[in-house]
C-alpha cells in the first residue's frame, strides 16, 4: 500500500543510472569468476603435473 | 548508449542469471553427485574432485537456465514459478539461451579438461537429456514425462563416480535406479497438492491426466522397486551394515508414508498434510540415504 503512494515512473536519468549500476555490478562478478577461474585453471595443472599426468 | 530514452531496456541482474541455475534443484544435485565421487573406491585429488563438482553443478545450472528459457510461457500461468527472471520480465529470452548454452559448454570443456572423458560424456548426456527428452519433448506430451525425464537428474552420483575412477560399475548403476525410481513418488507427491497449477499450465501431470487415484496408487509402486535399490548395496558387498541400517530404517519410514499416501482420499479443501510430508520427507531420504553411503565408506 505505500509502495503505491511512494512509486512515482523512473525518468529517463534515472533509468540510465539503473542501466550503468546493473551492468558495473555484472562487470564487477565477472571479473571476481574470471579471476577465480585463473586461479582453478592453475590449481588444476600443479596437481596434474604432480600426478604425472600433465598431458 | 542513449542516456535520455524512455525505451531504455534494463539489462538483467546478476542474480536472475543466478536464479536461471535453479540453485535449490542444484544443492540435491551436487550432493548426490559428491557422494557418487567419494563413494567410489578410488580416491580423488580434492583439487580435482571439486573441479568435477563444479562442473556438475555448472552443467546442472545450465540444463536448469535452457529449461527455463524454454519453459517461459508455462512458467508464467504457474504460481509457483511465476516470479522466475523469465515469467517476470526481468530477463528477456536470449539472453537466457546464450547463458544456459554457454555455461553447458564452459562446464563439459572443464570436465574434459581437468577430469576425464567419462565424466565428460555422461555430463553431457544428463544436460542433453533434460533439456531435450525432458524439456522440449516429454513433458508437455505425457504424464510418463517425469518417470522418463527423471533420468536426467539419476546421473550425477554416476558422474561422481567417473570422476573418480574413470569408468561406470554396477554400484553407480544402483545409484543411479535408486534416484530414477524416487523421482516419480517425489514428483507426484508434489503434483497431488499443485495440480490446479499443472492442470492451468497445461501441463499433462499425472494426476491431472490419470486422477488422484491412479496417481496415489503409482507412488505405493514406485517406492517397493525404490526400496530395494536402496537397499540392494548391502546384501550385493557394495557397502556395510552402517549403509545397510540406514538405508533400511530411512526406505521402511518412506515406504510407511507413501502407503500412507497410496490408500488415502482426499476430501474437499483438502489440506494434503500426508502428500506434503512425503514430498519433504522424500528430498530428506535422498540426503541421509546418500550421506550413508559415504559415512560407510569412510568407515570401511
């Protein structure tokens, strides 16, 4: 109920603000899971090296 | 990009991309498929053994994602799923395809990369099998659709297990059967108290297809093959009496239940407290079942 007295339509600044915030917060988790796929990726090849199957 | 235009369109939250993995079907997934691994009498590097998890979890992420993105329109009339990226408009469809066919492939190439072809193979057989033969083929055909697209989910133990040995055995096989046969008392325990929400889909569940009572009477006979796959592990030398024990306790509750379930008729208004306790019950059976297994192994 007082959503509806407070929800007033977003004006076009505000969109665009919204549109820059999601895609910094998108740019932000991807580069955490790109890092922390380096990570694995050399994790991975140390315990294959040290199994003796580096292939 | 147009910074002044009303047409702006949003892109979709992080989180709905985390939503489109349907991360609570994943929890019983990873651990199914975590206990297929350390079950196995091979062991294997914890790097890499979290490396296979991690892909059965992104696998089973994607096969949930091209699911939805498929399934929007019956998402939308169902209360229960209504609130998806989806349904809701916070998401529009191909991002969701390109998400759900990228991870699926980021995932088998891992698999691939960092486990062996075994495990590779049957991940992607499971993530093929759900979005195709379940998804796209059965389950707006045929009330069998959950019986047979049960499959797909019966995979990750045996994933597991190839992840660690490089082969399947009869014991992932019995894993296996043991989730493929749950799958239909699960689901139509669930089907029995939302049948208005399939039936309005027009989804063909078994109780909106067959009535209530064939339903109840197909998930008294579901569980008597379940229960003996459960229980087959122990007499067959695949594992010991603590397995044995548990399983027998856990598989004599369900069974108790489901017959419960199986001779009941529901009355107007129906408040459906024995269906809902089997499908909660049932999700329970398959984590205690499963983490018996691996309690046994250590064990052993």
């Amino acid at each position: 109920m007082t959503d509806d007295l407070i929800k007033t339509p977003p004006t076009p600044i505000d969109e665009a603000e919204l549109v820059r915030a999601r895609q910094r917060s998108r740019a932000v988790v991807m580069a955490v899971l790109l890092g922390l796929f380096v990570v694995l990726v050399f994790a991975i090849s140390i315990v294959k090296i040290q199994l003796g199957h580096g292939g | 990009m147009s910074t002044a235009s009303a047409t702006v369109t949003l892109p979709a939250d992080w989180r709905d991309f985390l939503a489109l993995t349907k991360p609570r079907v994943m929890t019983l997934v990873v651990f199914t498929g975590l206990c297929g691994m350390l079950a196995a009498p091979v062991p294997i590097h914890p790097i890499l053994g979290f490396t296979a998890i991690l892909c059965i979890a992104l696998g089973a992420g994607a096969a949930g994602a091209l699911n939805q993105w498929y399934e929007a329109d019956l998402d939308a009339k169902m209360k229960r799923t209504a609130k998806r990226p989806l349904p809701a408009g916070r998401m529009d469809r191909q991002s969701a395809l390109h998400f759900g066919v990228g991870l699926a492939g980021f995932s088998l190439a891992l698999m691939y990369f960092a486990i062996n072809l075994a495990a590779t193979l049957i991940l992607a057989a499971s993530i093929l099998f759900y979005v195709f033969v379940y998804t796209i083929w059965l389950k707006r055909r045929t009330p069998q659709n959950i019986v047979i697209g049960g499959a797909a989910g019966a995979f990750p133990p045996m994933i597991g297990w190839a992840a660690a040995t490089g082969d399947v055995s009869t014991m992932p096989m019995l894993l296996f059967a043991l989730i493929f046969l749950w799958t239909p008392p699960h689901f139509w325990a669930l089907a029995l108290f939302v049948k208005t929400d399939y039936a309005n889909a027009g989804v063909p569940m078994l109780p909106v297809v067959a009535g209530e009572r064939t339903t109840r009477i197909q998930i008294g006979l579901y569980t008597l093959p379940m229960i003996l796959c459960a229980a087959a592990p122990w007499p067959l030398g695949y594992t010991g009496a603590i397995y044995g024990i548990i399983a027998a306790v856990m598989s004599g509750l369900f069974l108790a239940m489901a017959v419960q379930v199986a001779i009941r008729r529901s009355e107007p208004d129906d408040a459906m407290v024995p269906e809902k306790r089997l499908f909660k019950f049932s999700i329970l059976y398959l984590f205690i079942v499963f983490g018996a297994l691996v309690v046994d192994r250590w064990f052993a």
